[in-house]
C-alpha cells in the first residue's frame, strides 16, 4: 500500500436550505428573526470584535509605544560569579565563560558587570563586549585588564 495513492471519501455536506417555505422548517424569516439590522440582506453582524453594542476591545487597549527590534540584548555575569567559578585563569573570554556555564552562548554579547562584595583576587585579562564602569575600576584595581571586543 502506498500513502500517497490514497484517496479521501470526504462527503460534502451542504448548508441549510433557508427562505424555502414553512414547510421546511426555515421558512418565513429563515430563522434571523422579525426586524432589525440582522434580519436584513447584505447583514455581516456580529461583526468579529463585537462587544454588545459597548466599545470594543480593539478601541480600548492603549495604541501607543514601540519595540526597538534593533536592540542588543546581553548576557550578563559579575565579578563575584566569575571569581568564584574561574580561578586561575590569565585570560577570561566568552569561551572561558562558556565553558564555566556562566553564559549561553559564547557568540552572543557578553557584558561584566561588578556586583562584588569586596575586591577580586582574579588578576587577568578581561575580555567582553561590554563592561561596567564599575567592573572596570575593580578589575584594573586588582592589576588585571579590560578589554572590549569589536565583533
């Protein structure tokens, strides 16, 4: 047997036989009712968003402000976690913080910031997209380096 010589018995079911006398069932009015708007030809009512004649819900939600789809969006690490998973280390780059599992995704931004408790007793060289002005001063204080990659 082979699926793509199958054929699909599908029967195709008609609509209702509305306006064809009282004796169908439907007739008369054709069940939409005495008068009014919806009673008459050429009616498409409720409409979709209908609200029972109050505002509809697409006409109250706010309609303002954008998204930035431009927008950078970074790992973040601090000091105290790379301090305390990376010991011994010369040379701390998004690989060295992959590898720690203290990132994603070593291709992906990455920014050190210097939430620290005390001082870091990492002396390295630091390698990031981007770094706190804070994280900067703690690194440089400690007698390591921060440099920014440009990619």
């Amino acid at each position: 047997m082979d699926l793509s010589k199958i054929k699909l018995r599908i029967k195709k079911k008609t609509g209702k036989r509305l306006g064809r006398g009282t004796g169908s069932g439907w007739g008369k009015t054709a069940s939409r009712g005495n008068k009014g708007a919806g009673s008459r030809s050429g009616s498409v009512w409720p409409y979709v968003g209908f609200n029972g004649g109050n505002i509809p819900y697409a006409r109250k939600m706010p309609k303002r402000g954008f998204n930035v789809y431009s927008k950078e969006i970074f790992q973040v690490v601090n000091l105290n976690d790379i301090q305390e998973k990376i010991k011994g280390a010369k040379e701390i780059d998004p690989q060295a913080l992959e590898a720690a599992k203290l990132i994603k995704d070593a291709a992906m931004p990455v920014k050190i910031l210097a939430d620290v408790k005390d001082k870091i007793a990492v002396k390295a060289t630091f390698k990031a997209d981007k770094f706190s002005a804070k994280a900067i001063k703690i690194i440089e204080e400690a007698g390591g380096e921060a440099q920014c990659l440009k990619r």
